[in-house]
C-alpha cells in the first residue's frame, strides 16, 4: 500500500497535469484571433472587404488565370463610364455587325436587322452574358473590338489590377487573354464604387428580350439573400468562376473563385467564403480624432503640425475587438521645416494589445502633414537647434 507521501505526490503530480490541461483547453480571453478561412476546392480565390481594401482570405490569388464572362464586369465598367461622361446615351440605338451576329457562346440572338437601345444591351451583358451584345457596344464606342480591348487594358492599369490583360470584349479564349482572382475582386470594388445606381444591374434575376427570358446563372442571387451581384464565367479552360457581393450592416465582401469544378461547386465555395466574412470579420471607420496627432516641428514657423490620413479611413477587424483597437504613431523625428502640405510623414498602426503585452498589427495607415510650415528665419533656426540639442 502506498506510503501517505507516495500518495501525496501523486495528487500533486495530478493536480499540476490538471490545472494545465484546463489552461491549454481554455481560450484566451486577450489574444486577438485570426479566424482560419475555409479550404476551398478551385484553382484561385481571394475575399476583399471592399471599405477597407483588405484581402481577408487569398489562395494563388496573383496567378494569371483565364477569366472566361469576368471579362465582361470590365466591358461594362467602361460603359457605365462613357455614360457618366456622357459618351453614350442608354437610349441610343446600337448597330449589331455580321460579327456580333456570328459569335456564338452566351447571347441575346441579336441579328443585324436589330438596332436594341444601349440600355436593352447592358441587361443583356450582365444577366444574359451576352457575346453578342458586349460586341456591338465595343465597336460602337470604339470602333472595333480591338481598340475597345486596348481602352481595357488601360483601365485595368490604372485600377490597379497588375496581372490583367484584355484581347477581347467577351472574354472568349484568347492567346494573351488573362485575369486573377485578386485583380477581379478589385474590379468588382471598383464598379460599385463608381457606378453604385448602375450596379443595380447585377442583382437582375432575369431579363426578357424578344419574348426569350432568360436567367441570371448566378445561383447566389436566389440562394443567399442580400447578394447584389456580380458575375460567372465558364469556359472549358477556365473553369467555373464567379465574382460574387453582398452586404450586411456597414461590412461589404467580394469574393472571386477561379477555377471550380462545377456551376454547383462555384456557388456553393462562394457563399462559404462570403459567410467566413460576415461570422468573422466586421468593417469600421475610426473616429478623426482617433486617426491624428499633432507632432512638434523644428526650424519652422510655426512648433507643430497635424498628421492625418488622406481621407477616410475603414479597418477590417475580428469580431470582438473593434473597442479594443488603438493607433500607434511612427514618424521620422524630429521633423523640420519647410514641410509641403499633404507630404507622407509617418503612419498609423492599427493596434490590438492581447495576452501579455503581445501586439496584432492589423493594419497600416500612411498619414500626411494638414498644413505647410514655411522655414523660420535664422533666430527661430538657431533657438530649434538649441532646443533639439539640450534634449
């Protein structure tokens, strides 16, 4: 039989095991989780939240890929941008060519004996997919297909989209024709940034023409409810893709699949993206005074300057932590004058303190000077420089 020492041993011996396997079981309370995003089945992927611009999830996202009908949310961004500079009226009667007539694929079965409003074609583009109309306003606001391609391949340049490169209108097969799930994403942003009363177009369920209704093929328009938009592609090279969008409260997401294997799988491994987003993640905009700071100036006209970003500001935050996010200034100091307004002078962490101290930067502000401060004369200039060196 044991000896009451033996014995003693043993229940401290168990209760040590005990108390720690109680603490790695239990959660912390303080540390800031990143929640694990879903492993999903297609070739590339990314989740944007739009207000913020952060990638939440991403898989092969910078791979250039064929973007199969995403090429159209291109097509019609530029549309929707003649018409807001008043390039295009939605009431214009549009010509519909042999080549139009000829492409088969995805169309309205618009013929050269038609000449259907520009409006009556970007129903047809977003809902319908259709080859035949993005073809018809191409080479009616550029004249032919290819330089309507090279106005694409512009824009996509200045909206940041990196690894894009446009042949075509459609987004038929083509040598040199290629997209990313990231360069999507920021597309999809974009026009609803831009376009916010023509993004309507993409929630359409249907659309009629000619008496032929036809269905949109986003399934998550009927599956999800408070998704708006915004399209699918498929070619046998590319897969199944589809960029979808939706909002809750002040959070919106847009998630691109590339690649799936079925019109079922590219629906179904979007909405599982796009609620990782919503159960995990929320959107907020600091308060002004939280994103500036006054910092002492030297060898200037005036002791101190604002730091302040650009413009307005939102941050992609776990939820539960958005009262616990605080902003950590760096700068070069110290700073002297002269000092031009609007230069990039430091930035602003997003910070959440967790267990023991230990820091989660979650995001990274560029902060620039309110205000110029001219150079002070040769007193103010001496007086700093005693200053900074008695500090």
């Amino acid at each position: 039989m044991p000896s009451r020492l033996a014995q003693g041993r043993c229940f401290f011996i168990f209760l040590g095991a005990l108390v720690l396997a109680t603490m790695a079981w239990m959660p912390s309370a303080q540390a800031v989780i990143w929640p694990k995003a879903p492993n999903l089945a297609a070739k590339a992927w990314v989740l944007l939240d739009v207000h913020s611009g952060k990638f939440i999830s991403e898989h092969n996202a910078d791979e250039e890929l064929p973007p199969a009908s995403l090429t159209k949310m291109m097509t019609l961004y530029l549309i929707f941008e003649d018409i807001k500079l008043g390039r295009l009226n939605p009431k214009d009667r549009i010509p519909v060519s042999k080549a139009a007539w000829k492409i088969g694929g995805s169309t309205m079965f618009l013929d050269p004996r038609m000449h259907p409003r520009a409006a009556t074609l970007i129903h047809g583009i977003a809902t319908y997919s259709g080859n035949d109309a993005c073809i018809a306003l191409a080479e009616h606001l550029a004249g032919t297909q290819d330089a309507f391609a090279d106005r694409m391949n512009q824009k996509a340049a200045e909206l940041g989209m990196k690894h894009s490169h446009f042949v075509n209108a459609t987004g038929f097969p083509a040598e040199g024709h290629y997209s990313t799930a990231r360069d999507m994403a920021l597309l999809a942003a974009a026009l609803w940034r831009d376009f916010p009363k023509q993004y309507k177009v993409f929630s359409e369920k249907s659309f009629t023409f000619k008496g032929r209704r036809q269905y949109n093929r986003n399934r998550l328009l009927w599956s999800y409810p408070g998704t708006d938009g915004v399209k699918t592609g498929h070619t046998r090279e590319a897969g199944y893709c589809l960029v979808s969008s939706r909002q809750q409260g002040d959070t919106r997401f847009v998630s691109a699949i590339f690649g799936a294997h079925s019109d079922h799988d590219r629906a179904s491994l979007s909405k599982a993206l796009l609620k990782y987003g919503f159960r995990n993640f929320i959107s907020i905009r600091p308060a002004a005074r939280d994103l500036r700071r006054q910092v002492d100036v030297f060898e200037g006209k005036a002791d101190s300057v604002w730091l302040v970003p650009k413009g307005p500001i939102w941050i992609t935050v776990p939820k539960g932590y958005a009262n616990q996010v605080h902003f950590e200034l760096t700068y070069p100091a110290p700073l002297k004058a002269p000092l031009d307004k609007g230069e990039i002078q430091g930035t602003l962490q997003g910070v959440i303190t967790g267990e023991r101290g230990k820091k989660e930067i979650i995001t990274s502000i560029p902060v620039v000077t309110a205000a110029a401060v001219k150079r002070a004369g040769w007193f103010g200039r001496t007086a700093d420089h005693i200053k900074l060196w008695l500090k």
